[in-house]
C-alpha cells in the first residue's frame, strides 16, 4: 500500500521542501554519474534524476514510483523514463547498469515476501556485473527515539500556506518494525491530514543474508555519507552490491 502522503496531491507538494538536497543526493548522484543506464526505485519527484540529466548524464535514465502525485512532479523534465509503479508490475531483464533506491525506501519493504520478490526484481534488472546502491538506517542508533515531535514542525508549501507536521512514534517498538504517523494541519484544510507509516530496521547481518539469496553480493558498507566505516554507533547503512554471474 502507498502512503497517503504520498498520494495525497497536497502532501506529495510538500516532499521536496520537506526534503532539501542533501549529502547522500551527491553519493547518489556520484554513482549515477559513473553508469550508462540507471533505474531509481522510488524516485519520488525525480529530483536525483533531474539533477543527473542537468549535470550531463547522457545515458538511460528511467524513475519508477508508485505514487501518481510524486511523478506528476517529476515529469517536468521529460528527458528521463518515468514509470508508475512498483517492482511487482515491471519486467525488466539485464538493462541497467545501476539500480538505486535513496530516501531509506528500502525500509518500506516490511514483509519478507515482499522484500525477497523486490530484490529478485532488482537482480533482473541488473546488467551482469551491475550494482545496487541503498541505505537503511542503523537499527543499533535507534532512531526512530528522536522521531516523536514535541513542537509541530512548521514548513511552507509553494502557495504561501503554513503546514504544521507532527510525529508520533508508535510504542513500545517491538521487533524490526517501528511504525509511526505523521498528522499535518493547515488552515486552508477543513480538518487535518493523517499519514501512517512502517519501516523496517534490519541489521547488517540481515541484510546481508537477503541480499545473497537475490544473488546480489556486497561489495561495500559505509556507516554515513563520507565513507566512514560502519560501526556499531554508525546512523546509516550504506550498501552497494554487485550482480553474482549467472
């Protein structure tokens, strides 16, 4: 299921502010940049996309996303693929050289089922010897402890209007699962705007172990978006893996 915010078309308006340009967009880009054709699951507005295309990019560059909102954004440019979807619709075989998922969408695959058919996808799609770059944040940093708001967060949206956003963790947390809402206000709304969410924290050894039975072996693991080694205190777990040779 797609999250509301998502697919609601005011609340999807509301991403790319909320989410401003960031370190982990130039390690992205820095591995979009070094690959023929690209495929960003979860492109959300296509904003990394964008960025490669107006940078030079001169290759396939193709976004698939299942929020129809979130692409109606990202089709502005249209110099760049854009399917609407997930990675159970499409059938790719062997035609990129690089598969991406940024923004810890990876973390929304909560359901082992679910996250095995993804990667199996995801290896299909993969060139020989192509890789898969994601990041899902350290469960061992627990997070999700800071998430719950004590004072709305106050944003913009492009018409003027205040958003108040407001987090609340769902507890205790039990397992790998943290589930969470997200409630957003405004005054030109006639009543608020809820959101719920779920985002799984595997560990490396998890991850690791998934990603083997997909065929997809790694090949390097950074703790955040200089490089550094992961630890055990590190925020995120930066993963690139490499297509085994079939």
């Amino acid at each position: 299921m797609v999250d509301r915010a998502y697919t609601d078309r005011d609340l999807a308006e509301l991403y790319n502010p909320m989410n401003p340009w960031h370190p982990s967009d130039d390690f992205y880009l820095d591995l979009v940049m070094g690959a023929g054709s690209v495929l960003d699951v979860g492109c959300g507005t296509g904003v990394l996309l964008h960025r490669a295309r107006e940078v030079g990019h001169p290759g396939r560059l193709c976004g698939l996303d299942p929020a129809a909102a979130m692409l109606d954004q990202a089709r502005s440019r249209t110099d760049v693929e854009w399917v609407h979807g997930d990675l159970s619709a499409v059938g790719w075989e062997r035609e990129f050289d690089l598969v991406v998922m940024t923004g810890h969408a990876f973390q929304v695959l909560v359901d082992d089922d679910e996250l095995r058919a993804a990667l199996s996808a995801i290896r299909s799609a993969l060139a020989e010897g192509g890789r898969f770059a994601f990041e899902t944040r350290n469960p061992l940093a627990r997070a999700w402890e800071r998430w719950t708001t004590t004072e709305p967060e106050e944003i913009t949206n492009a018409a003027g209007d205040l958003i108040r956003i407001v987090t609340v963790v769902e507890t205790p947390v039990t397992g790998d699962v943290v589930h969470f809402t997200d409630t957003f206000t405004s005054s030109r709304w006639d009543e608020p705007r809820t959101s719920r969410s779920s985002l799984r924290f595997l560990d490396p050894d998890s991850l690791r172990s998934f990603l083997s039975e997909a065929d997809l072996v790694v090949e390097e693991q950074f703790g955040d978006w200089n490089r550094d080694p992961l630890t055990d205190t590190s925020p995120e777990i930066i993963t690139i893996a490499r297509a085994g040779h079939r």
